[in-house]
C-alpha cells in the first residue's frame, strides 16, 4: 500500500505553532516595552594626594571643607520601547551610598533631546530625580559631588512595568568573554607558530620555506604569543580577580601547549625535509 504525504496537515500543523508562538513573542515583548538603564560613566577623586603628608591640600564648596570629595557621573537612558510617563512613577529616582558617604552637591549636565525638564535635589544620604515624561532613547547625564567614605551608590525608583532599574558600572573594566576568547585564540596560534619556526630553522638548508622569512616570523609569532598571553591574564583577572597571582602556571600552560602543537604541526605538515646525504650519513 503506498503512503502519500498530506502537505495540507504539514501546513495546519505550522500554523498552529505560529498561532501559538506570536502571543508568547508579544507578551515577551511588552515585558520589555518599558526599560530604564543607569551608567556609571565615572568616578573620580577631587582630592588625590589627600594621603600624601607632604601636601596640604583642602577642598571646600560653599565655604564647607570636604573629607575624601570625588566627583561621579551618571547616564540615564529609557531603553524601552515605550515612554515612562510621569503617571508611571510610584516614587522617584533614588541615589544612596554606602555607611559613612555623603551627598553634597548634584545637577543635570546634559539631556538628550534637550530641554529635558529634569528636576534634582539632594541631601546628605539620597539624590532624588522628580517623574518627568521619559521617551524612548531618551538621555540624561548628571553628577553628583560625594564626602567621606569613597563612594558606592546605588539606584532605584518604583515604576510601572519595571522590576528594577538595570545598572552598569562602565568606569571600571570588567573584561569581555569575547575579547579573552579572541586573545586565547591568537595566543595559542602564536606560539604554536613560533615554536614551529623554532624546529624548523636549525634546518634551515632543507626547509620547504625561505630560512630569512621564518626567522622574521619566528620573532613576530613571539612576540605576538607573549603580548596575548599577557591580555590572557589581564582579563582572566579583570573577570574572576586573584589571577595574576597565577601569571607564570598559566603563561607556562600556554608555552607547553605551544611547543607541543608546534610539533604537531611540523611533523603533520613535513614541513622538514630530509637528505638522502643525512640518510646515508646516519647509517
């Protein structure tokens, strides 16, 4: 008995997928219509020889002297698809810090479409932003002037279709899993290069390869492998901490790995050649 194949069962079949997958994609998405997203752009001491005895150095504002001052910036930004309406504020914008921190001074340096009406005040332990009408795309970047312990702010605000406000601390690097991916690649590729030249050179009158150019390689694939591993480390400690500690077990890793594939390669690829003049030589 031979079977046919019904396509218009295949066909109901993926519409009732899709049926079912838009509402998902859609309430998805309206999860996400509404967004706030704080940066902090940077943080930076008004006072840094503070620590240093042969200086007296003193910073005041409005005549009251400053204990440790630093000044931070921040960038807020409705990343949304929706406007946040001032409606949509249960309660302001908040900044706190940590115990012993004190606010003294802050202020709007820059909207984006201009003529935000963006309203600031502070007092010693908060920074409050009142509601304003808030578009998607929207920019507001301000300052605040800091006293006492070196600061670490938070942010919050009770907002409707918003769980919590995302914040990023861009002023310190945190390291890229792509960019350490990368410089790994590079590092081992390198050093498996270099170590190839290096077996290869001492042969240098049966190379398959010009001897004056896998000398310049040589040094270059080096130099390469060091300045890789080097970034290796320095993002492995940017992302996990404690790791630079570690420096010579890891570059020692990369190094074994790189004369071991460097092997491999030459004898893979016969990159050397052998004489009959060695052959009868050696017997």
């Amino acid at each position: 008995m031979k079977r046919s194949f019904d396509w218009k069962y295949l066909l109901a079949t993926a519409l009732a997928v899709v049926g079912l997958a838009i509402p998902v994609y859609l309430w998805q998405f309206d999860l996400q219509s509404h967004d706030l997203s704080a940066r902090l752009v940077s943080s930076s001491s008004l006072q840094p020889f503070a620590s240093a005895k042969i200086y007296d150095v003193k910073v005041t504002l409005n005549g009251v002297q400053l204990a440790n001052p630093h000044f931070t910036s921040f960038e807020l930004i409705n990343s949304g698809s929706k406007p946040i309406l001032n409606s949509d504020f249960e309660s302001p914008i908040e900044l706190s810090g940590n115990n012993g921190l004190e606010f003294v001074s802050a202020r709007v340096d820059y909207t984006d479409p201009k003529e935000i009406p963006v309203k600031i005040s502070v007092d010693s332990k908060h920074v409050s932003i009142s509601p304003f009408l808030f578009n998607p795309k929207d920019k507001v970047v301000f300052s605040v002037i800091t006293s006492g312990a070196n600061p670490v702010i938070s942010i919050k605000a009770r907002i409707a279709g918003i769980r919590e406000i995302t914040f990023v601390d861009a002023s310190v690097d945190r390291g890229s899993p792509t960019r350490l991916a990368t410089y790994f690649i590079l590092g081992l590729s390198a050093l498996a290069a270099y170590f190839s030249y290096i077996l290869i050179i001492p042969k240098r009158r049966s190379i398959l390869l010009d001897w004056r150019f896998a000398l310049a390689s040589t040094v270059g694939c080096g130099l390469g492998g060091i300045l890789a591993m080097g970034k290796v480390v320095e993002d492995l400690d940017r992302m996990f901490g404690g790791v630079s500690g570690y420096a010579a077990w890891i570059s020692g890793g990369l190094v074994a790995f790189g004369v071991g594939a460097g092997d491999v390669i030459v004898r893979k690829l016969r990159l050397i050649k052998v004489d009959k003049g060695d052959d009868d030589g050696s017997t």
